[in-house]
C-alpha cells in the first residue's frame, strides 16, 4: 500500500507541473479563418517587428499584442523575439524615428481574439485554451 | 560683406522652404483626408477599444489624443503621430574652450492616412540657448530647418518608393544619428565628414525574408535641387548609390553601401563602405563602420573605420568604448581617435552621456575633451 501510494505520489509530482505547463504556456498564433497563410517563427517574430508589413496577397498585416504587463505578452515576446525589453525598447527608438511604431495593443486575450474574427488582415494571440471556431490557429508556441 | 549677403540669402531660402513646408503639409493632409477616414473607419471595423500605453490623453473632436513618454502624442485614428526629441550638451575641450547649451528642438511628423501611403517629416528649430566660455551672457539665435521631408508609397515589402529629403543610407550611424540615439556625444569623423548626411530626391527600398532574418535594400539618387541644405556642408551636385543589409533576428547585422557623388566641377567621386553589428550577449554590443574611396567634400582617396562596444555594467548603466582612425584625402595626417565613456539610461527615453575624445594628435576633424550630454525623446 505504502508503495503504491509512493508510486501515485511519484506520478503525480512527475506529471502534474508538465501538464500544468502545458496548458498555461502554450499560445496560439490566430488568425482570420479566410487567412491561410502559414507562418514560421521566425516570420510571426518578424511581423511583430513591424519589418514584414504585408500579407502574399497585398493587403496590410495588422499585428496585435497585449498590455506590456501581461505574462502572456512576456511569454510570447521570450518565445517569438528573444530579446530583452532593453533591447526592443532600443529597436522601437530607432523606428519611431521614421514614424515607425509597435503593434497596436488591446485591453485583453478576449479582445485580441474577437478583433482577428472580425479583422481579415489582423494576428495576435492567446492562449490555446481560448481558441475557438471564430479564428483559425497558424503556429502553436511552447 | 558677401558674408552678410550670404546670410541674408540662406533666411530668405530658408522662409522659402517654410512657406513651402506650411503649403504642402495642409494640402497633403487634405487629399489624403477622405481616403484617410475611410481607411480608420474600416481599421476599426471590430469596434474593440485599443489599450495603448498612456502617460496622459485626453479626449477632442478627432478622438483621444494620446501622449506616450517618447512615443509622441497620437491623434485619434486620423494616423497623424507628433513626437521629437532635444539634447542639451556642455563641453570642455583640450584646447581650452568651454560650451554648453540646448541643442534643436526637433519634431518627428508622422502621417499615415491610409494603409500604402506614409508621410514622414522631422523639423528642427535651433540653437535655443548657447553658453560660451569668453562670451557675455546667453546666445539665442534659433532656425527653422527641414532636417528630412519625404512620401512614402508602400506597395509590398520588397517594393517601396520615397520621395523627399531623407538621410543618406551608408552604413548604420547615419540612418539614426541623433543624440537620444546613439551612446557617445561625438560622431564618428567618417560619419561627420566624408559623404552627404542627407540627400533629396528618391529611393526604392524594401525588405525580403530568406533563412532567418531579413535582407533590406536601398537605391537612392538625387533629382531635386536640395531642400534646406546645410550652408556649412554643402551638398554634392548630384549623387546616387545603393546599401544592402542583412538582419539576423539572432542579434546580429552585416551591411554594404555604395555612393557616387558628383563634384561641382562634373566629375564623378566613388565611395565603398561596410558596416557589422553584433550582439553577442544581452548586455553587449558591437558595432563598426568602415569606409573607402573618394567622398563628396574634398577629392583624393580616403579611408576611415570605427570600431565601438557598449556593456551593461549594472541595469540602466553602460560603458562605452570607441576607437577610430579616420585616413583624409591628400597628405594629411591621419589620426587616431579613443571616446571613453559612461552612459545612464533610466528610461528608454531619457539618456545621460559623459565621454572623453582622445586624439593622437591635434586635426581638423575632432576636437578631444570632455563632454556630457542629456537627451531625450518625446
């Protein structure tokens, strides 16, 4: 009995924190369900740095983020750009000095996902949780 | 007495382009108004309230009008952003001059109506305030100057095409080369002294994604008569010329330039450049410059590099280093240049610059001592 409970114990220390992970640290890179476009990190990293502006069939790539002070944004911004915020704050100085600015932000994970239903031309995330049939997932982040 | 005459000249050139200036903003503004209400009001089809980081806003007829602490102040969903920038600098030089004073106030105009057309423009207005070592009292004799003023069509990344005066692209220090920008208080003499800062005519310029970084492009020639040009550099005749850059996303850039340079006596003037950056760690960074061949300001075969690293020693405050060694056209000397230096950054926009300009030998080109600078963007 002893050991049988050691074992379950085991078990559950051994699963529960990567289980917990994966529900809480994966984020999906969403899109408008008419978008079929398929993106690599390297290309979401470089949209969200505002130097890939346009979609392959024309129109304006609208990036979207969340609040600086949102974990997610944090999570999302280690995973896509690898940089330190010093870093990027330097990247965002040299652009505003061509008039060139950061994704535009909204309030909440709720907000990003009903503006990319409704926006064609727009990408954000949220966590995979969150997803449903009102946006289309492009990349899976972990 | 030509000197006045000149004087009086280089006023009434420059109330020109102001009137020019005050003329074509509206006028753009207002053409591009309707296509530019219709582009927000599609923009903002969701109808979701955007969360813009702000340090204070308030709410007008054209919507909020946001400020953000060295982001400038947005106005509503027109796309029309006004920020800029200032520095104010004291210097006490090896040779015994003493100065200080508050540099430009510099605004950055950012209109971006529609989806494919930018409208960018930076405006200074100074000296606003001079001390100097010797002379009585405070010296305020401020002039408005269009530092850059271009349209930007924005077809596709690859392809893009601006019109105007915009600054040179050769190399790394001259695409960004204002205070808030760059981590010493002196620029380096091949960037100062050798090609023209700005040029005014038009550029075809993109940007490709292969492998995993992007390799941007820029074809650039002159056709205007200059805009504002700067009195004590004046530009040369005509000029033309090309950079290539490649941008890691792993922290790190190689680029390439080329420019041609008309002389006024017609002859053709070739100058090659490189240009590295690198980024080896969070906390620093490597940068260099090289350049080669024949600028615009005097003939002769000149070579010149600059080698700089920046460290984070503790968060917010860096130590920098440059080493330069600037070989000029003809029998001139070269000379050998160290800039030592510390630099606090509390806050993305806001810098703190204290550095030493050592040369080898007295020259035309630098003038060692100390410096300190504040500079700030908002």
């Amino acid at each position: 009995m002893v050991t049988r409970l050691l074992g379950l114990t085991l078990t559950l220390i051994v699963l529960a924190p990567s289980s917990l992970v994966g529900q809480e640290d994966r984020v999906a890179v969403i899109v408008h369900p008419q978008r079929h476009a398929a993106l690599s990190v390297d290309e979401v990293a470089q949209i969200y740095l505002r130097r890939k502006r346009f979609w392959d069939d024309g129109a304006v790539i609208v990036p979207l983020n969340l609040p600086s002070q949102a974990p997610l944004r944090a999570l999302f911004s280690r995973l896509v750009l690898d940089q330190t915020e010093t870093r990027l704050a330097d990247y965002w100085n040299r652009q505003y000095f061509y008039g060139i600015f950061p994704p535009a932000t909204l309030a909440s994970t709720e907000a990003v996902r009903r503006y990319v239903a409704a926006d064609p031309n727009a990408i954000g995330y949220v966590p995979v949780s969150e997803v449903d049939g009102s946006v289309r997932v492009i990349l899976h982040l972990e | 007495m030509e000197a006045l005459r000149s004087h009086s000249r280089t006023r009434r050139d420059r109330l020109i382009v102001t009137r020019r200036v005050i003329i074509f903003l509206p006028l753009l503004i207002t053409l591009v108004s309707p296509a530019a209400w219709a582009a927000s009001a599609n923009e903002a089809a969701p109808s979701i309230e955007r969360a813009e980081p702000e340090t204070f806003g308030t709410n007008t007829p054209l919507g909020r009008l946001s400020y953000q602490a060295g982001r400038g102040v947005r106005v509503g969903k027109t796309g029309l952003v006004v920020g800029g920038f200032t520095t104010a600098e004291v210097e006490r030089l090896e040779e015994g001059d003493s100065r200080g004073g508050l540099e430009e106030l510099s605004f950055l105009v950012s209109l971006k109506p529609i989806p494919f057309v930018h409208l960018f423009t930076e405006l200074g207005l100074g000296p606003l305030m001079e001390l100097e070592r010797g002379r009585k009292g405070v010296h305020s004799d401020p002039q408005f100057e269009v530092d850059r003023l271009y349209l930007d069509l924005e077809a596709r990344d690859a392809l893009n095409l601006r019109f105007g005066k915009f600054l040179t692209p050769i190399g790394r220090w001259n695409l960004a080369p204002i205070e808030p920008l760059v981590w010493t208080t002196s620029e380096p003499v091949i960037v100062d002294e050798v090609f023209d800062e700005t040029m005014t005519g038009a550029m075809l310029h993109g940007v490709g994604f292969p492998l995993d970084g992007a390799l941007s492009y820029s074809l650039y020639g002159t056709f205007l008569n200059p805009l504002d040009p700067d009195a004590d550099a004046p530009p040369a005749k005509r000029s033309t010329g090309a950079h290539l850059e490649w941008a890691s996303l792993r922290g790190w850039s190689v680029g390439a330039s080329y420019w041609a340079s008309q002389r006024r006596n017609g002859e053709w003037n070739h100058l090659g450049g490189a240009d590295l950056l690198w980024q080896p760690h969070a906390r620093v960074e490597v940068s260099g410059e090289t350049v080669f061949g024949e600028g615009s300001r005097e003939d002769g075969v000149l070579w010149g590099l600059y080698a700089q690293t920046v460290v984070e020693m503790v968060r917010t405050l860096y130590l920098v280093g440059r080493y330069e060694r600037f070989d000029p056209p003809g029998v001139k000397r070269a000379v050998n240049l160290f800039d030592l230096g510390l630099v606090w950054e509390p806050v993305p926009y806001l810098r703190l610059k204290a550095d030493y300009l050592i040369a080898d030998h007295l020259n035309e080109f630098s003038e060692p001592g100390f410096r300190m600078s504040l500079s700030l963007l908002f």
